[in-house]
DNA sequence: GAAAATAGTTATCGCGCGTAAAATTTAATT
DNA sequence: AATTAAATTTTACGCGCGATAACTATTTTC
C-alpha cells in the first residue's frame, strides 16, 4: 500500500475509477452508497490512503460535524474526568470533539466560545461556571449554535441541561450522617460561583429540617479554584477554634473536604467514625483522589458517565432533529452515596 | 456597530475601502500594511465586526497556525498543568492550539498523530507515553510535521526534547534524605512505561553510590495509570510486611507515594520526620495533590513553566524559520527540592 | 423482458480566501 | 520638482471539495 501520494479527491477518483461525486458521498455517509461500490472504495482506500481536506470539507459543507467541549477548568480531575466522557460520546457518534478550557477564568469561557464560533460547530457542550459566566455571551452564543450545558445550570439558558439531583444526593448523605452518628453542619465558601453549591445549601437545610435538626452553615472567604488550600486553611481554622456544633461536618464539595482532611492532620484531629476519631467530615462529587485521602472521604458520587452520555446524546438528538427544542430540557441523575472511613 | 452581516472578505472590502488583497494581507500579519491603512481596516473592524473563515483560510495557506498538543493524560494534573501551559504559550505566541489527550492508551496516542495530520499543523508539542509509544508511527509522522517533544523522551526522535534532569533532581532528594536521616530505598513499577522512571532508577542507584550507601530497589507489578491504586496495595503490602530496609522510601513519582502515603495511614503508620514517626516517604513531581496529603509530601518539583515555555519556543523557532534542526536538541531543567513533612 | 426505480457519471458552478503579476498610487529621497 | 522606493489596487487564477442538473448504467419489480 502507499504507492503514489494522492492530493486530492478528483486523484483518488482516478486511481479508483470511481467519480468524484460518487466519492463524496460515500465520505459524507459510507452508507450512501451501493454495498458493491462501498466495497470497492474502501479497497482502493486501503491501498492509497487518501483522506478528505477537512477544511475544504467545513469550509462547503453547510454546518461541520465538530462539537466544542468547554469545560471550566481541566485542571480539576472532575472535569478532565468529565470531558473524556464527552469526547468519547462524540467520537463514538461520528462527531469531532474539541476540548477547551475555560483554566478558571469566565473570561476564558467567553474566549472560548468565540473561538468556537470560527470553527462553526455543529453543536456546543458547555460546563459553564454559572453566576461568574457571562450570560449574555452564553445566551447570544445559544442563538447562533445549539447548546447542552452540563453540570452546572444556567437557568433559562441553552436548549438543555444535565446534571446531578443535588437535593437527592444531599439527602442521601445528609440521611446517612444523622443515621450513624451526630447531625452534621455544612461548610463551604462564601461566594461560591457554582449552581450546585448554592443548591446544595438549600438541600442541606431542608434535609435537616426534615430530619428534625437544627442546620448550622459555615460559610468561609476565598477566591479563586484553589479548593483545598481554602479547605485546608479556613477549614483547619475553624477545626482549632471548635467552631463546628457537631463532630460532622459535611462539605459542599470534596476538594473543600480534602482541605480540610489534610488541615485536621496536621492538628492531630483524628477523623473518621471508629472508636479513637473526634470527628467526621464528608464531602460531594466522588472526586478521583477522594479514596486516597486520610482517611478515605465517605461522599456523594455523581454519575459521570451518565450525566456525559446524556448531554451528549441530547445535543446530537437536536442538532440531527435540525430544530430546536420547543421546550428546554433539564435531566438530573441521582448521587450515589460513597461510604469509605471518614464519615 | 453591527450593521449589516458580512459575509465575507469581498463585502468586508466594500464597506472598509480596501481591497481585498490588501485585506488578506492585513489578516495574516497586522504590520506588514501601512500604518494609515492599518488604523483604517480596524476602524471599519470595529464597526462591522467580520473574522475571515477559517477553514478558507487554512484550505489556502500554506501552512496552517495549528498547534497540536498531545500528552498521554489528562487526567492526571500533572499533564493538565502543563499542557495548561503550552496552550498559553501557543495563543501568547499568535498560534492556535489543539490540546488532545491520550486517555492513557498508547492507540490513542497514534490515534490523536492521525487526527492531528489532517489538521496540518505547523507543528506538534508531544509528551510521549516512551516506551509504550508507536516509535515507528511518530518517526513517520516527526517526516511530515516538526516535532518537539517534552517530559518523556524518545531518544533519536522528533527534532527535540525538553524534559526534567533526573539525574540531578534525584541526586538532589538522595543527597538530602542520607543528610537527615536513613539513606533512602527506591520504590517503583515493574514495567514503568515512561522513560523518566528508567532514568530515575539509574539516578538513584548512581546517586546512592556516591553517598557511599547501598541501593534498594522494590519494583512492584501493576498495570495502567492508576498509581494512587498500586501505591497504595503494593506499597502497603511492603509496608506492613516490613520489606523495606530503611525507614526512608524515595518512590519514582508522586503519585505512587500518594498512594502510600494513604496504605501508611491506614496501616497506622506514622510518616514524616517528626520524633514520633516510623517512616519517611518522598515522592517525585511535585504533584498538585501533594501538599495536602497525611502528612504533606517532600517531593521534587519539576518546573513545569521552564519546560512549557522552552518546547514552545523551540518548535515556534523551527516553524519560523522554516529548516529542521541540523542537530537534535536536548534540554532539562533542574528539579528543586520541596521539603514537606513527610520526609 | 420491459418499465420503473436506483445508483453512478459527466459537467459545471460556487465557497472564501491566498497569491501572483501588472498597473497605479503614495510616500520618501535627492 | 524629479527620481526612486514602497505600498496599494486591479485583475486573475487556483485550492479541494459540496452540490446540482442532465444523462447513462445498473438493478429491481411484476
């Protein structure tokens, strides 16, 4: 194989003896066409080795099959984790991903995007950041190109929304803390710019209420992405000051909870429920290295795969559909809880 | 602004004044019209907002500002950190990157060269799996597209290298783990895919050599990329076997350590270099995890911005100036010690 | 086996822009 | 003001492929 370099369609014609028209098609869908030329394309395929110019191809196709993936920051392993998911879910169905992340900038998000307008994607799966993304700039990107957000919502936006049931997942470990020992509070930062925390609170609150508690919220200054230095210093502040009513302390994500973890070592707090532990704390997201921590973080764990899968398939449904959905779509999936020894 | 749509560079002429040609020029470098015509075309931009296509640009251009990026892993931060950094240095540098990962799947790495080559990129930053790698698939792809690869080596290959001193960063945590306390034993897999692990084995034997102490080795089986996984169930294996003839163990990277680190705490093994502790663990990388592990983890940091930036820099030099190295480059920076507590 | 349906062919246009050559304008120099 | 160099405009072509129309070949249907 490889005999002659072929540099364009109308050579891979010849040597093929098949007609350029016919060619095209057959790269558009292979199934286009009769199974006896199909066979004879992919024969002469094989020996010469010709691939399609993709910017020739985008540039007179009507819309290209690239799905922008832009997720808030690919430094967080829940996001690079994610972001596989949904390349892969691409791939699998005949789209080209392209990763972009927003490094913890909403600028960058806003970047982002007009650099996948230039591209002009057939589709966009956006993990926004939420109250720190620019809305406008979502909303007049969504007019332009169809668009699934995932993880976080932002409400009204965008044709569809996947994420977790985060008043689900905070009862089932909210459930699970009362059950086995005292109540726990809820710790997380002040300003968080994820939906999902501020929807956590309001899921821990009630959860207390209904399971008859009174719910006690510390709420914990800090900027920025950098989750465990914020749960190592505040967290280890308010550890040494007493400042928790109960031994348990439920985080609003598990990298404020590795923070912390680390933060009760060096204090010598032992963590954990057997006999020798003085507290307990728990975190949210099952986060890659939750299992490694000291002692292993009992959490709540998302779906990954499901919540990828679905936000995918949803756009792929819309952008096939060639219309948008008439009404907007919001999926949620349920949290597992995830017990290891920390709670 | 934002009157009427433009549709391309021929309208965008019309309105501005200038003819396309001219345009064209203008869009490919800003500086090389005249300064009046300058603030002339980006007057008339900011009025109609237009962006050339670019796909028809790229299908035009001799060579595309594509820059591909491929490392073996994104979800290890390691390898998000630092592709974080080229991509900065690739937009700082006026091109465009395409950050792809590998999925740990040595395919997937061949996979990304192909999609990459229909991209034509003028160049290509690749962190190599090493050994795991298709040697042959990447020399054939290093004939068509400038290649420099970093952090993994593939001797002979690609035009050049910029990686981490092993030897000197090894030399440099040996050199301080004899100096206060036990001399250390090394901890590693058995078939490490990634030529640094090769590389640090030698270095410590050679280092340990020099301090006049005996070296010791314990590889240990697993498979994949799950260090955190074998570092924790072979390490503690070791660890509650007592195998180790040292109470100091210097692993090939920070991950494995962090792993042991957590089988340590589990077993109630206490780590560090406190009067109460049994054990002192070191890592290598200086992983963003590492500052809050039980306890904190001595490490040695590689200088991830050095690395980025020189990979960059020295593909951006072979694309401009259009000519392959004469001779291939190796670059390495040195490591620096990161004392933490846990050695 | 002829008509109908399907698939393939030839021919031709257009996409948006890079690029080259020649003609023209503008700016810099003497 | 005349000369020269530099920048811009005009004109024209080409990149590789998508798309379509009109025609021909092949396969299916009864």
């Amino acid at each position: 194989m490889g005999q002659q370099k072929i540099r364009n369609m109308e050579e891979f014609a010849a040597v093929s003896g098949i007609s350029r028209p016919t060619l095209s098609k057959y790269f558009n869908d292979a199934d286009s066409v009769r199974r006896s030329t199909r066979e004879r394309i992919e024969a002469a395929l094989s020996q010469y080795d010709y691939r399609p110019n993709v910017y020739a191809v985008n540039q007179n196709r009507r819309k290209t099959r690239n799905i922008g993936v832009v997720v808030p920051n690919l430094a967080d392993p829940f996001f690079s984790e994610i972001g596989r998911e949904v390349e892969l879910a691409c791939l699998a169905a005949g789209y080209s991903p392209i990763l972009l992340s927003s490094h913890g900038k909403p600028a960058q998000e806003r970047a982002n995007l007009d650099s996948l307008r230039a591209l002009k994607p057939a589709g966009v799966l956006l993990a926004p950041f939420g109250k720190a993304s620019d809305r406008g700039a979502i909303e007049r990107f969504c007019k332009d190109v169809p668009v699934v957000t995932f993880d976080a919502n932002v409400e009204g936006v965008c044709e569809a929304f996947v994420g977790t049931d985060n008043f689900q997942s905070v009862e089932l470990i909210v459930e699970y803390l009362c059950r086995s020992g005292e109540p726990p509070c809820f710790f997380e930062m002040k300003t968080p710019s994820n939906p999902n925390a501020n929807k956590r609170r309001q899921a821990y609150l009630e959860a207390m209420e209904r399971h008859g508690f009174a719910p006690k919220i510390h709420q914990v200054p800090g900027e920025g992405w950098n989750f465990e230095e914020i749960g190592a210093t505040e967290g280890g502040r308010l550890i040494s000051a007493g400042a928790f009513e109960t031994d348990t302390v439920l985080c609003s994500n598990d990298r404020l909870a590795i923070g912390m973890l680390s933060a009760a070592y060096e204090l010598g707090v032992r963590v954990g429920h057997g006999k020798d532990c003085v507290m307990r704390i728990a975190g949210q997201d099952d986060h890659p290295f939750s299992r490694y921590t000291c002692p292993p973080l009992t959490t709540i764990a998302q779906d990954y795969g499901a919540i990828a899968n679905r936000a995918a398939s949803t756009l792929f449904r819309i952008i096939e559909s060639e219309t948008r959905l008439t009404e907007r779509e919001e999926t949620v999936f349920d949290g597992k809880l995830v017990m290891r020894a920390s709670a």
